[in-house]
C-alpha cells in the first residue's frame, strides 16, 4: 500500500477518500501515517466516488479506497461517471486475505460461494485498467494500471487482498508519464497537409471546444490556436470554463435547438468548423439538435484527428492543435479567414474598434443602442417596482446566479434545472466549473464540491443543484462541515423532478419528492454555524446572492424557491425551436 501511496502523492494526490470497514482497517493505518496523503471519511462510498471524480477534474488525478464487495459496488455508479467523461481517477478495494480467497471460505461481503473475483470483472466494464494484486508481482502491476488511466485519462481499479496491501515494496524510479503531444510522425505530416488544404479554401472558421481538451491536457495548445486565428468560438455544456470566456472571440455555449440563436447561428453555418475534444451527446446538444455536420470539417479527437471524415490515427489533441496554430499563423494576410460574426446581430460590447456609423447606418445604429438602453431600464424599474412582490423564476435566478460567480469560484452544477439554467451564462476569466452532464447521475454535485474544494482549497465553491437530486447525497453536506470548508449551496427547491416534469408526467406520482425543511439539515448534519438565506422573490434573491458572496468564513445555504412547472430558458428554446424533440406531458 505504501508504493500505491507514494505514487499517488507523485501525481498530485494529497487527498484520499473512503469509508472505513473491517477488511481496509489495518490499511487505513498506513494511509493516516503517510505524510503527504490525507485521509477523507465521507459518509457513503458512493459519495467517495464523486468526491474523487471532483478531485480528479480539479487536480488531474483522483482516488478512493474502500472495502471489497458492498462498499466497492456502492461507488462503482461514481467510478463509471468517471469512465464516461474521462476522468483519471484510482478504485482501490481492500479485501479478505489470499489464504481466505484460496479456502473458498463464505466470508461476509461475498455472496457465499468462493468467488472473490465476481467484483473485479464488474469493474472491468467501467475501467480503462485493472488488476488483482498478488505477492511478487503487486508493484509492477500498480506502475501498469497508473500509467493506463494517466494515458487514457480514465479510471483504473485494483483489488488488494489485505496481506498483500500490507507487504513491503521496494522501491521503484519514477513513473513513466506519457507524453500527450506524442504522434505518428507520418499520420501527423499526412493531418498537416490535409489541413492545410481545408483551411486554404475556408472564408468562415468557427471553432467548438468540449471536455476532452481539458482532459487531455491540450487547453494551452488550444489557446494559441484561438489566439492565432482570432476565431469565434464556443463551447459545449461538458467543456464550460475550458477557454477563458472573457475573450473577444467567445460567443457562449452551444447546445443545439437549446442555445441562442447568434450562438447557434454561427456554429452551424461555418465554413469550416474546428471541433476540438468534442463528444456529441443528446444532452449538451439539445436532444441531437445540431445542424452541422459531424463528418466535415476538422475534428480533434483524444488520439485521432479527421478532416471532413478521413481520419489520422496517432495524432493526439495537443499535437494537432499545434500543427492547426503553426498552419494558421503561415498564412499570408490575404488569405486570412474571416472572422467577423456572419450574422449583426453578434456583438461584442467589448470590441468597438470599427468606424463609427455614418448616415442612415447612424441612425439604426443609435435606434438599437436606444432600445437596448430603454429594455435595460425598463427591467431594472421593473424589478425595482415588483421585485420584492412577484416570485422567483428561473430565468432570473440564472441571471442572478450568473452575476455573481467570481473568478475564483469553481461552480458545480447538478444535473437538471441547475446545470442548464446556469451554463449559457458567461462566466469571469479565472472560474471553473464542474458538471457531469453526459453521465448525468443526479446528486453527484455534494460530494463533487468536496473533492473540488479540497483540491484547490484557495478557491471557493458555488454549489447549484436542485430539491430532487440534494435528496440522495446530502449526508456529505457534515463532510463540508468537518473539513471546514465554507461554500455557497444554492438550492433549488421547486418541490420535485421539473426537468422529468417537463419531459413526461406534468403531475404523475412518481416526479414528486418528500418535502424536507432544508435550513434545519447543514446544523443536523454537522455544519459549525451554517448562514441559512430563503428567496421567494427576485428582491430577496438579489440580497441573499449578495450576504452569500460577502460572507466567506462559513457554509451558505441560500434556500431559492421556483414554480414546479418553471424550467430555464434553454429548455424552453428546445420547446420552441423543436418541439418534436421535447414536449409538455399533462
């Protein structure tokens, strides 16, 4: 257990998170007397699980440890979100000893008929690696595993019988860490001058960024590339914060029929459109509502890069998007492409270098200041007015939410009503955020939060999730607590499952929730003099936001109330640009 420690502190590691039981006990004892890694109890092994996939997408790596059979089953739904969107994290289950595994004796956790192997091959369908530790041969097949989930930035799982976790190891030189720019020398030069060719003839270039960019540790190599070319640019709900979303060029994030028209408009009818690290799923396109088409222009892939569908085996991402920055900055200034909006209506406030306008040109363009002015004032007067009568909507607590994130806030979304009122909304240089929208297992923000925080302690955390998905994981609000960690949690409570309300069962049975008094439950579950807020109106929302951004030196709970049939505004495009795609079940 020692190397399993020592290499994980190598790669960042300082936290590992469990929960102890008889068979992990005496490794548990190794584990606290180690002095870089920090054990972290949390309340269920399933909240472990999210906890270090947290940690994973903050810091690089993660790791849990647990017990065999009940408590690795409880957190392998944690591991196999990790599996889906590519987090590197470590699965170590403790077990019985060799001698009890080679008796076949029916011990607890088993289910009695001598077969200690039955968890590891259910392991083995979310884990990019995995092995059974064995004497003589545990630290070779450690080093095999690590190097696995570091390359294919996925998780690995090993399964320590406990007297093998407990033996010495020797010591080993350090770990051999791929490199992400390594390529197929002739795959790469074969990429370059396709490119070269595709980006010759475009007029048009947008670029759409995703996950796999961050994962694959490609987000400088991506942003030379916009740098170079000026390009407009977008992102998928899975890939928020992966480009800095102050610059000039940032149009918002996509989603299909779900985003805003300028946004939707200018991905899906580009000349050419460079799609770096993108997976496209039902839920970060709006059902699969997206109008380009996957099989042109360049796609960047983890270890294959296309060009309008031939494809380059062994040209990672970073690689490629160098090769794309060093094409772009050769091209002679005529030949630049365009990088302007296609559509007027995408405008930056920010950018106002053009010529001012002239005549009739003046004229339209002052009427269109003096509207925005007018609407500007209008909804402030309108909420100056009727802000502390009229209830809370979704729309506005987005908007709200959204005005006050701050750079150094990494905000997590749950899924649902949290993560998609809260994604189009553009976020300050310096802010992280943290979402599983392709697994999409509901409740995974709690815990989440913590192995986020503790990750990077000097940030503070923005926790948005709803009623229905708080309900499954909230026991580890105490580990926020124990840890003396002091987010803000902005709950949702819009009595039930409305995301499932809008999409079948206005008001079946099965879309409710129990109601839970929630300013009772930071103090019941250990937090230290929790600061509880409730906003039933936008008036009220606006104080709370503001006490919560001002108070730093404890947990926040601001307790946002909405309409169980109101939903976001991107929910409500999809009803409106696709009605086939989604529908209101009465």
């Amino acid at each position: 257990m020692d190397h399993v420690l020592n290499r994980l502190s190598a790669l960042g590691v300082r936290h590992l998170f469990g929960m102890a039981a008889d068979y992990n006990l005496a490794v548990l004892d190794r584990v606290v007397a180690h002095p870089r890694v920090e054990w972290i109890g949390m309340a269920s092994e399933l909240g472990a699980s999210y906890a270090a996939d947290g940690y994973g997408r903050a810091n690089g790596f993660g790791a849990l440890l647990t017990t065999f059979g009940v408590g690795e089953l409880s957190a392998i739904n944690g591991v196999a979100g990790g599996y889906a969107e590519r987090v590197p994290l470590l699965h170590i289950a403790v077990g019985p000893t060799q001698a009890t595994e080679r008796a076949g004796a029916v011990v607890h956790h088993t289910v009695g008929d001598g077969d200690f192997d039955r968890f590891a091959r259910a392991h083995r369908q979310v884990v990019c690696a995995d092995a059974v530790l064995r004497s003589g041969d545990a630290v070779p097949e450690i080093d095999r595993v690590l190097t696995t989930c570091l390359r294919e930035s996925r998780p690995g799982y090993l399964r320590l019988p406990r007297d093998v976790a407990l033996e010495p190891a020797a010591p080993r030189g350090p770990l051999d860490v791929p490199d992400p720019k390594a390529a197929d020398e002739d795959s790469l030069e074969a990429f370059r001058a396709a490119a070269r060719t595709r980006l010759a003839a475009a007029r048009d270039i947008a670029v759409l960024v995703d996950f796999l960019v961050d994962r694959f540790r490609a987000r400088a190599e991506l942003s030379a590339l916009l740098a170079a070319g000026s390009f407009r640019h977008a992102v998928l709900a899975t890939g928020k914060t992966v480009v800095d979303e102050s610059n000039p060029g940032f149009l918002g994030t996509y989603a299909g029929a779900m985003s805003e028209a300028t946004v939707r408009a200018a991905i899906d009818r580009a000349d050419l459109l460079i799609r770096a690290g993108v997976l496209l799923s039902d839920m970060t396109t709006g059902k699969f509502t997206h109008e380009f088409d996957p099989e042109k222009g360049i796609d960047l892939g983890p270890a294959v890069a296309k060009v309008d569908g031939a494809a380059f085996p062994g040209v990672p991402l970073a690689a490629a998007l160098d090769v794309l920055t060093e094409l772009v900055r050769e091209r002679a200034p005529d030949r630049a492409p365009t990088t302007e909006p296609a559509h007027r209506e995408i405008r930056f406030a920010h950018r106002r270098t053009e010529p001012a306008p002239r005549g009739l040109a003046a004229l339209v363009h002052l009427a269109a200041d003096s509207s925005a002015k007018l609407k500007e004032s209008a909804t402030a007067l309108g909420r100056k007015l009727c802000g502390s009568t009229l209830p809370l909507t979704q729309s506005y607590l987005w908007k709200a939410v959204g005005g006050v994130i701050r750079s150094d806030h990494t905000v997590v979304a749950d899924n649902g009503t949290a993560l998609m009122g809260v994604v189009g909304h553009r976020f300050p240089s310096g802010a992280r955020f943290v979402g599983q929208p392709l697994w999409a297992s509901i409740g995974y923000g709690i815990p989440a939060l913590v192995g986020a925080q503790l990750a990077q302690p000097s940030r503070r955390g923005l926790l948005l999730i709803g009623d229905g998905a708080a309900q499954l994981t909230v026991q580890e609000l105490g580990i926020l607590g124990r840890h003396h960690l002091n987010p803000i949690v902005v709950l949702v409570n819009n009595d039930g499952y409305t995301v499932e309300r809008a999409i079948h069962g206005r008001r079946a049975v099965y879309n409710d929730i129990a109601r839970w008094h929630w300013p009772d439950l930071p103090a019941a579950l250990g937090v230290r003099n929790p600061l509880v807020l409730t906003a039933r109106t936008p008036a009220a929302l606006d104080s709370a936001l503001a006490r919560a951004v001002a108070t730093t030196d404890r947990l926040v709970l601001v307790e946002a109330f909405t309409g169980k049939d109101d939903v976001p505004p991107p929910l409500v495009r999809l009803a409106v640009n696709r009605p086939d795609r989604t529908r209101w079940v009465p």
